[in-house]
C-alpha cells in the first residue's frame, strides 16, 4: 500500500495525532482472527488532542482523507458485523 492520502476539504488537526475512526461498540464482533483490518491506515484519521475530546464525525474525516480505501474497510466492517461476508471475501 502507498500513496499519499488526498488532503480533505477541512483543514487537518497537527499531524501526529491519528486516531482510530471506528467506536468500540462497533468492532467488538468482529473475530480476533480478522480485527488486523481494522489496524490498517484508513481506519485512522488525523485528530489534535482537542478534537479526540470532541464529538465530530471521525468517519467522514476518515472518508475525506481516504476515499475509496475507507469506503471499502467500512464495507466490510459491515458485512462483518452482519455476518454477511460472501465465503471467498478474502481472496477478492
Ligand atoms: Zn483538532
């Protein structure tokens, strides 16, 4: 993997502050064996620390900085959650 991220419409926190984008609650499903997915770069997104306190929208900075690649992780954060994983996911 590789590429620089697109910069996003809003102006990013300082750098250094990446923070996992999805909550708890929604990863707790997801079996130990696959939740390596979810340590990929486009589950993080950029936060100061004055913003990891804030409620904003981690997903959509997440979705801005990486695009199609957080889209897809989402995606099957989903399908995860619903078991609804086609059999041959993994070799796509
Ligand atoms: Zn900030």
């Amino acid at each position: 993997m590789g590429g620089v991220p697109r910069l996003p419409v809003r102006r990013l926190c300082v750098p250094g502050g990446w923070q996992w984008v999805f909550p708890d609650g929604e990863v707790r499903s997801v079996p130990t064996d696959q939740a390596w997915r979810l340590r990929h770069p486009e589950a993080f997104a950029p936060l100061c620390d004055r913003c990891r306190k804030r409620k904003i929208d981690r997903r959509a900075l997440a979705q801005a900085i990486w695009g199609p690649r957080f889209a897809g992780l989402a995606r099957w954060l989903e399908a995860a959650r619903a078991e609804t994983l086609p059999p041959d996911w993994d070799r796509r």
